[in-house]
C-alpha cells in the first residue's frame, strides 16, 4: 500500500477529483494549506497598496492506494492538476506500514 500526497493549486481540484472519481478511487482527504516552493510568494495590490504574500495557497490531497492502483492515480493526478506555470505542485508517494479500519477493526487493503 502506498500514501498518495498532492499538493495542487486551488483552481484545479475539481478537474484532480474529477480524475481521481472516473479511476474509481475509493476515498481521499483534501486540506487547504499554505506554502511556497520556487514559485516564492508573489505581489498583490490591496486597497491601492502592494504587499508580498510569501506563502501562497494550495490544496493537499492524501490518498491511501492499493500498490497496483498509485500509478494511475499519481498519473491521473499529474495531468489533471497541469497548468504549465510555476506553481503547480508536487506528488509525493510513501509506503504505507499498516492500516487499521477504527469502526471494524479491518487491517491492511480491506481497510481502505
């Protein structure tokens, strides 16, 4: 099994969960951080004045995937989450050691 992170730009998680949805993925979390990478911030005018917004929003999707299923989730996700600008994210993949279902008891791939 494997943990699926994505850190995308806000506009595209419908196009990424619409993606993720037509693969049949089974579940995922999204969280709403903030963060900078090369991209590093940029300028804004707010009532007339400019300020610099160091840490930029963007979505975190966290999915837990069977090993035969993550590199069509990963893949799904690197082409529904492309603009071509700076700023569009990252896919991490990690190995997960164990799942544990809390409702059931269920371990391992059933308990996705």
């Amino acid at each position: 099994m494997q943990l699926i992170t994505a850190i995308i730009k806000p506009a595209k998680l419908s196009d990424v969960r619409d993606a993720l949805t037509e693969l049949g993925c089974k579940g995922m979390t999204i969280t709403e951080v903030r963060g900078f990478g090369r991209q590093k911030g940029h300028s804004a005018m707010y009532r007339g004045a400019e300020y610099q917004t160091e840490f930029l929003p963007k979505i975190r999707i966290d999915i837990a995937a069977e090993d035969d299923q993550t590199n069509a989730i990963v893949e799904a996700i690197q082409i529904s989450g492309h603009t071509g600008n700076t700023g569009d994210g990252k896919i991490f993949v990690m190995p997960i050691a164990q799942v544990i279902r809390i409702r059931t008891g269920e371990t391992g791939a059933a308990a996705i």
